[in-house]
C-alpha cells in the first residue's frame, strides 16, 4: 500500500480515506492486526496529505515574494 498509489492521490482522497481509517480505529472491533494495518495505512495517508499541504505553501509563500518583489520594484524609493 505504498509508493506509486501514494504518489497519485489528491489531497482530498487522502483526507478521506485518512478519515475513513480514523473511524474504523475509533469504532474499534478489529483485530489487532487489523490495526496495525489501519495504523500504517493511516500514517502512509497523513504523508500524503503532508506532502501536498507542504507544496501548496511553498507556491503560496513563492507568489506571496513574487507579488512583493513587483510591488517593490514599482513604488520609488
């Protein structure tokens, strides 16, 4: 359950399949090591959802210095 299937989820997939796994924990009645696999299925998902919400802040932290770079190029000193 790992590498290139990770690699194609959208956030929103992996935000809800990562809330799927929370409820099955949560509601509990699965074996131990139906757990574990939840718990790494879980883990594997939170990455997902990381690595997106880490790239869309380095492009809104990239166009947030882009738009300041212009600004500041255009208001005189």
């Amino acid at each position: 359950m790992t590498g290139k299937v990770e690699e194609s989820l959208g956030y929103e997939q992996a935000r809800d399949e990562l809330i799927e796994v929370v409820r099955r924990l949560e509601a509990g009645g699965t074996t131990l090591e139906e757990s574990l696999a939840l718990w790494e299925r879980g883990e594997e998902l939170a990455k997902v959802c990381r690595r997106w919400l880490d790239g869309a802040r380095a492009r809104l932290d990239a166009a947030l210095a882009e738009e300041e770079s212009a600004q500041g190029g255009e208001g005189g000193e």
